[in-house]
C-alpha cells in the first residue's frame, strides 16, 4: 500500500528544516513499522491552515489523490491538516470517494478500520453540536444586548471623502457610477447612503 504523509511546518528556516527532518523519519518508520511504501511527503512551510488557497502542497496532495496515486494519507495530528472540524470531515470525505484512507495518529483517527470510522461519526457530531451551541449563544447574545439598548448592529464604514464625493455626484460634475466605483460601495449601499445623508 502506498501511503501520503503531509505536514505544516513554522516560519522559522531552522525550525523548517528540523521539523521536516523528524517528521519525514516518523513517517518513514510508520511506512516501514505497517508494510507500506511511502510514496511522497507534502510539506507546506510557513504556511497557516486557514488559507487552503495557499497550501501549494496540499492541493497537490488532493489532487494526487484523486489521481489515484496513493491509497492513504497520514498525518501525526489533524491540526496540521484541516483548520476545522467540518473541513476535516468533507476532505475525508472526498479522498474516501476516491478510494484514499486516512489516518491521523494523535486522534487515533483511521478510516480503514471500525474504530476510527467511530471515531469520525464522533468528531461530526461533536461539530455539528458546536455549531448549534455558537449559533445558539450568538442569538442570544444579541438579544440580550438589544434588550439592554447595547446591540447596534455592524457599524457601516465611511469612507473618508464619502461627504465630497456625493456633492459632486449631486451637483452632477460624477455620474452615479463613478460616485459608487470612488466610494467602493454597491447601487443599493450608495442610494442608502444617499438616503441617510438626506436625512
């Protein structure tokens, strides 16, 4: 079975090198511990997890994967993988459709046996109770300062030249479009905003 090791390294070059260094041993030794042949460390340096877009290695894992290059994907902890819960489960998802296993060795998550397959059902539903509960305190949350007169929504940005701008809009030296483009704001933002200042 060939298997896909990927890894998140820190900013620092020292600690890059140091890092890739022991985590390509633990995954060599993982490969060799399970009968397995390492097909390919991904390593993504300097890089966070929120910004997929800009992981270059793991969209080429994804897309290895689909090619059907490998038959699993390794990581030491699902931090390194997937910012959140709910992304961690629709990767999982769509390398599982293409036949690719994974494993995360500190959640003792593994998709090719019973107990890891467990183990997901229980991160899915701990998600999805995680999300209930924040949207729930949000709610409330806002209630509670609307209650109080606190709560007064997002407060619109202005833009610094906004007064000027629809002066001359008005004194019809800018079209309407011109006036939205230099504002950078919508049709419907710039007439609510036309409405207020008449106000």
């Amino acid at each position: 079975m060939k298997i896909a090791a990927y890894c998140r390294v820190s900013t620092d070059k020292d600690e890059q090198i140091d890092s890739l260094i022991h985590q390509k041993e633990f995954f060599v030794e993982y490969a060799k511990r399970n009968g397995h042949e390492l097909f390919r460390l991904y390593a993504d340096e300097g890089i966070t997890g929120t910004s997929l877009k800009k992981r270059e290695e793991f969209k080429r894992l994804l897309r290895d994967g689909e090619l059907g290059l490998f038959d699993m994907v390794v990581v030491k902890d699902i931090s390194r993988f997937a910012r959140n819960t709910r992304d961690l489960l629709e990767l999982i998802e769509k390398l599982t459709a293409k036949g690719v296993e994974f494993i995360s060795k500190k959640e003792s998550i593994d998709t090719t046996t019973p107990a890891g397959k467990f183990m997901l059902t229980i991160f899915g539903a701990v998600a999805e109770l995680e999300r209930d509960y924040l949207l729930q305190r949000q709610h409330e949350g806002i209630a509670a300062a609307k209650a109080q007169g606190k709560y007064t929504g997002r407060k619109p940005k202005v833009h610094p030249n906004q007064k000027h701008i629809l002066q001359r809009w008005r004194s019809k030296e800018i079209t309407a479009v011109a006036a939205m483009k230099a504002l950078g704001v919508s049709k419907t933002t710039f007439y609510r905003i036309v409405q207020k200042e008449s106000k």
